[in-house]
C-alpha cells in the first residue's frame, strides 16, 4: 500500500489557507440560510430535498439511514416532508 499524500505548509500560508476556508464556509451557510427563507419551510419528498442540496436522492435516502429526520401525515403516508431547518442543521453537524 502507498503512504498517504501528506503537504507542509509554511505557518503563515497554513493561517491563510484556515481563514479561507472559514470564509467559504460562512459564505455557503449564509447561501442555505437565504435559500430557506426565500422558499418555506418544508420541502415534499425525496428528491425535493436533493435538489435543494445540489445531491441525488439516493444521497438523501442514505442522510435518512443516518439520522436525517422525515416526517409524515397519516393521510399521506408514503409522502415525506423534510424541514428545511433540520436539513441544514443535519449537513452542519455531519
């Protein structure tokens, strides 16, 4: 087996590269939270779900194996919504 690619970093340069990344990551957080509030709170299945996160459905049946939460009406059983709050929140803290 091959060693694993390994790259070292100037101080000054591994500072830099953490600042950008925090910076990216704000930007991408800020991004979902407008797309939340422009479009309501719910989103109606699957695939609603995948397009809001730029994935596939299967990439959403997957979250829901592990810990994404669906939920349903007793008058639409096979319909699942998801709340686009504990959406974001599930990618924030997986």
């Amino acid at each position: 087996m091959s060693e694993p690619l390994t790259v070292q970093l100037p101080q000054e340069a591994s500072d830099q590269l953490k600042l950008q990344m925090v910076a990216l990551l704000k930007e991408a957080v800020i991004s979902v939270q407008g797309k939340a509030k422009e479009s309501g709170e719910w989103l109606r299945g699957k695939s609603a779900v995948a397009r809001y996160l730029g994935c596939s459905s299967e990439t959403v049946s997957k979250m829901v194996l592990n810990g994404l939460n669906p939920h349903m009406i007793p008058e639409a059983p096979n319909i699942y919504f998801f709340n686009r709050r504990e959406v974001d929140e599930y990618i924030l803290n997986a």
